[in-house]
C-alpha cells in the first residue's frame, strides 16, 4: 500500500500508519534511519524499535505515524545475528571500529578448543557488556561516561544464548569465525566475541555483525533505504503489523461495540498482550488478561 493519500479539503498528504522493517547500511546510526524515513515518506511521525550499531547491517524495526505507539509493546525479546569473530586480535570497544589493544597469533588454536569455548557461551550466562555500550549506569550511559574519561565497571547480568552455531572458519595468524547467534534481548554479540578471545588466551573482536531477525520480522520482510526510495510503502499496515507481532482475539459486534463504549470484556484465557479484532477483521486495540476481565492496553482504532 502507498503513504500518500491527500485529500480535497487538504494538500498535506496523509500518512498511513504502520511498520516498515528496514535492511540497514553499515556505516548509519539507528537515529539516522530513522532522519531518512521521515523525508522519504513525509511525516516526522516516526520511531525505532531497538537500536543498531553503526557497522551493523540487517533487521530495523520503524513504526509509522500511530504504530509508533505499538514499538513499546512489541515483543521483540529474542534476536539473531550472522556475525563474524576475529580471533588474535582485542580491541577498546570489543568490535572492528575499535583500537586494538593487544594481539596474539592465533593460528595454534584448534577447532576442539573453539568448539568447547563457543559450548561455554551457549545457554543462559552471565555477560558483562562492552564499557561503551549503552548499558545506562546511574542514569548514565556507559559509552557517555567512557568518553568523559571515567573508568567504567559494568555489573554482570544474565543473559540467554539460545544458538551459537559455527558456520566457518578461516585461518591465519588471526583465525575468522562465521557463526549464527539466536539470543535473548540484552546479549551483546561483540561481548560473545571479546569473550571466547579471552577464554582462548588469544583476544578477540566482532569483526562484522548482521542482523537478520528481531521478534516476528526477518530480513524477508526487510528493504533497504534505497529500495524504500524507489517504491515508499509499508511493511505490514496496521492491522498486519497487529497479526504478525501479537496472538489475536477476533470480536463479535456486540462484543466491539463493548469495547468501544469503555466496557471490559470476559477474558480471552490469552498469555501475554494480544492483538483485538472486530468483525471486519481491523485492528482495534492490544489487550491484556486481568483475572476473569479484559483491559485495553493502547486503543488503536474506533469500530
């Protein structure tokens, strides 16, 4: 579906909401993606679900207009990656735009050790993040505190590595690493990275960082600003967005005109929020069990 639809009594256009997931470029923050969005579609009413490094590339998240109301509540808790992992070399921000700090020929290490430090890493750990993540340390960012010079300590915290596979490996002085990382939200791939280097006794670094799926959305829904200049439509529309990213509980009319008018309903025996309905099948509101009642979390539309 195209954003632009302008009307008589009007000539500033009217922005469809909905999500768009973007395949971002190395080299851009997440802040600006999010700049290019609103001038290739024309509204400033644009947001970010997560962020992404940099020298990242892959699966961005961008809510249009009212689904900017959606990012908040997306469950967005389980992520994958293909990354590569320099083995031979640390680095001050335990990634490639980073100064190496100290190097080792790593070219000795062998596949079982590899094996075995990757299985350590797998599963729920305790990861401590990189000093210049933006982990927020008494209110503070742990990058903004680095950068005015303070010695940061950043406490462990639990995290969950669901999948570590690797893909390949390619070997020198410093040894190349292709993996496959499915993890939890709040597990830093670079930290995975610094970590297996360390258990290995020769450093190590993410040297490239792909993501290819955060929650429901994967790289198959995802453009890159390019091609969203060529062809400037959503993703999913609000009602997609909806039924992609949420379990669904379709209502009756007498149950929407309920719901429209303020009342609670019976609950759905749903976990967790979930996408309302009615009986054309449009998105009207995220819901939430409360005991025998439904809530409304976030009204999305009138029926």
């Amino acid at each position: 579906m195209g954003f632009p639809v302008v009307s008589k009594a009007s000539t500033r256009p009217t922005v469809a909401p909905g999500l768009l997931v973007v395949d971002k470029e190395p080299g851009m923050t997440s802040h600006d993606v999010v700049s290019r969005v609103r001038r290739i579609i024309g509204t400033r009413k644009v947001g970010h679900a997560g962020t992404l490094d940099p020298m990242a590339t892959g699966v961005l998240v961008l809510g249009i207009e009212r689904a900017t109301k959606l990012l908040g509540h997306l469950a967005l808790d389980r992520k994958t990656y293909l990354a590569t992992i320099r083995l031979g070399a640390s680095t001050t921000t335990d990634d490639a735009e980073g100064e190496v700090v100290s190097s080792a020929d790593a070219s000795s290490v062998s596949d079982d050790a590899i094996a075995e430090g990757i299985a350590a890493l797998t599963g729920d750990i305790l990861q401590v993040p990189s000093s210049v993540s933006a982990v927020k340390i008494d209110g503070k960012r742990a990058y903004a505190r680095v950068r005015a010079g303070e010695d940061v300590q950043i406490p462990a915290r639990p995290v969950t590595v669901f999948r570590f596979d690797l893909l390949g490996t390619s070997r020198g002085a410093v040894v190349d690493l292709d993996v496959m990382v499915d993890c939890s939200s709040g597990t830093y791939v670079r930290a995975l990275a610094r970590d297996l280097g360390a258990a290995l006794g020769v450093g190590g670094h993410l040297a490239a960082l792909r993501r290819t799926r955060v929650g429901p959305f994967d790289l198959r829904l995802a453009r890159t600003l390019a091609q969203l200049e060529e062809d400037p439509t959503l993703s999913l529309d609000m009602d997609g967005a909806v039924a992609a990213a949420f379990p669904r509980r379709d209502l009756g009319k007498a149950e929407a005109i309920a719901l429209s008018h303020g009342r609670k309903l019976p609950a759905a025996g749903i976990s967790g929020t979930y996408g309302i309905f009615d009986p054309a099948g449009k998105a009207i509101a995220l819901g939430v069990d409360e005991g025998s009642l439904a809530k409304a979390l976030l009204v999305l539309d009138v029926p």
